[in-house]
C-alpha cells in the first residue's frame, strides 16, 4: 500500500525531527566509542554514516517538495 502524499509529508517531518536528531547522536558515540582513525578514514566514515541514513528512507522523501498531485 502506497502512502499518500499528505502522510509521506508528515512522515518526513517525524523523520527530520525525530529521527535524524537521535541518528546523529548515536553515530556520534560509536565514532566516540571506536580508537580514533586515520583523518582520512575518519571522513569516510562520517560521509557513510552521512548518507546510510537517508537511504531506507528515500521512498518517503520523493516527491515532498513537490505541488500536491491529488490538489486540483
């Protein structure tokens, strides 16, 4: 079943708000909780962690910026 557009914009904001926030503390304390790295490979994680968490989640985003397809 397919979420209709009004519930994919009220799921992103949830997600924005909710979500990302504790994403970020949580990848935050594992970087803090392994030895520290390579600058280099430091970054690399970062930019992983950056993007994997948008990714289960892409559904949800395409298309909120967009004019409501069901207004008329």
């Amino acid at each position: 079943m397919a979420l209709s557009y009004k519930a994919r914009r009220r799921w992103s904001l949830v997600i924005l708000l909710i979500w990302l926030p504790f994403y970020i503390v949580v990848a935050v304390s594992v970087m803090n909780a392994i030895p520290r790295q390579h600058l280099l490979v430091e970054l690399l994680i970062y930019l992983v962690l950056g993007i994997a968490w948008a990714i289960p989640f892409k559904f949800i985003f395409k298309g909120v910026g967009k004019a409501d397809p069901d207004a008329e």
